[in-house]
C-alpha cells in the first residue's frame, strides 16, 4: 500500500486525495511512517487511518445532516453498559454488556433498532431491540455516538444526503484498504459509497 501510495503521488494525484484505511490505530501508525520513510514530506498530506477515525472526520464534518452536533462525544464501552442498563431498566451490568454485544452485532449487520426486531428469533432478541431503541433515542438525546455508530452514522450520511456522498467521493482520489478480508458488512457498504462509480481503490487481504 505504501508502494502504491508513492506511485499515485509520483503519477500527478494530490496525497491529500489519498486515504489508506486500516483496521487498528498502532497499523495505521506503522504505514504512516513507512509512506513517510518512502515518499518524504509528500506523505504528510495522505489521509492515513481506522474506518472510525475517517468515520469520526466524516462525522465532525457532516453530521449536522443527520442532527449532530460537531462536538458531539464518543463513549467508551463503560458509558454505553451504563445507558444500556437504564435503558433496558437493569442494575446488572454482565446483562447489560450481553445486550450491548447483541445491539454491537446487529449494528455492524447494518440493521437499526426496528429492523432488528422485525427479524428478532424470540421473545429475548424482542426485548433487546425494544432497549435498543431507547439506548438510540438517549443517544441522540446525549449528542452522543459509540463506538459502531463511527460506521453506521457515515454509512447513513452517505446513503442518504446525494450532496455529502459527492462531496466526500470528489475528496477520495484514490482509496487504499489494507487487511480487506477483516471489513464487515457496513465497513464495505460505506467502501462502496465513498468509491461511487469511479472505482478508483485498492485492496489488500488474505484472500485464504
């Protein structure tokens, strides 16, 4: 990737309309001081970074479309066990973590809280997408994402408002993805949208 990254700089395309996408911030480090080592000053401007961190950029930026705020907070897993636990009206937070697993799955499947009960197995699935649906409004209540909502929200931007999703597709030159085969549903829905029509990306993976 970062061999590539050198040739599209070399080849005439601005790094500032480059972006890499890995899967962890300590990968994301290690390429940019590869990119660095290989093409010098140039690779400063190359967005390189996590599908959340892009997903928080694209947020900061353009969440206003969907009701958030540019400051809007992002909680970490303790904050999400405690609203889960008022949502679903529980003060055992082993529950609370089991339905915030369930809710993380159904999230990074792409679906909301309604989908997730329409196709719910059972009177448990049931339940946990009702408090689903609560944990959602106290989000947007709290101008607060979580950590699957840094997919999720871009994906719903970019799905949804014509305008961010060619603003953001005339940015993205060139998209690189390393370690493909570990994208989910909703990581490749939103690869897809930022890529549009042009195609203009490369992937890396495992292909075992």
């Amino acid at each position: 990737i970062t061999h590539k990254i050198g040739r599209l700089i070399q080849a005439g395309l601005p790094a500032a309309d480059i972006a890499a996408i890995t899967f962890t911030n300590k990968a994301a480090a290690e390429m940019r001081e590869r990119a660095k080592k290989l093409v010098g000053k140039a690779a400063k401007g190359v967005v390189i970074c996590t599908f959340h961190a892009l997903g928080v950029r694209m947020l900061r930026q353009d969440g206003a479309a969907l009701g958030l705020k540019p400051q809007f907070s992002i909680l970490d897993s303790d904050d999400v066990t405690s609203i889960l636990k008022d949502a679903g009206g529980s003060t055992d937070a082993a529950t609370a973590r089991q339905w915030q697993w369930t809710i993380s799955a159904w999230k990074n499947s792409g679906l909301n809280a309604a989908q997730a009960e329409a196709q719910a197995t059972g009177d448990d699935e049931r339940i946990i997408a009702r408090i689903m649906g609560r944990y959602e409004e106290r989000l947007a209540a709290y101008q607060s994402v979580d950590f699957d909502d840094l997919i999720g929200l871009p994906l719903k931007l970019l799905r949804e408002h014509a305008e961010v999703r060619e603003k953001w597709q005339q940015s993205m030159g060139h998209v690189l993805v390393d370690e493909y085969q570990d994208t989910n549903a909703t990581q490749y829905e939103v690869l897809k949208l930022l890529v549009g029509a042009r195609g203009r990306f490369t992937a890396v993976g495992d292909d075992d």
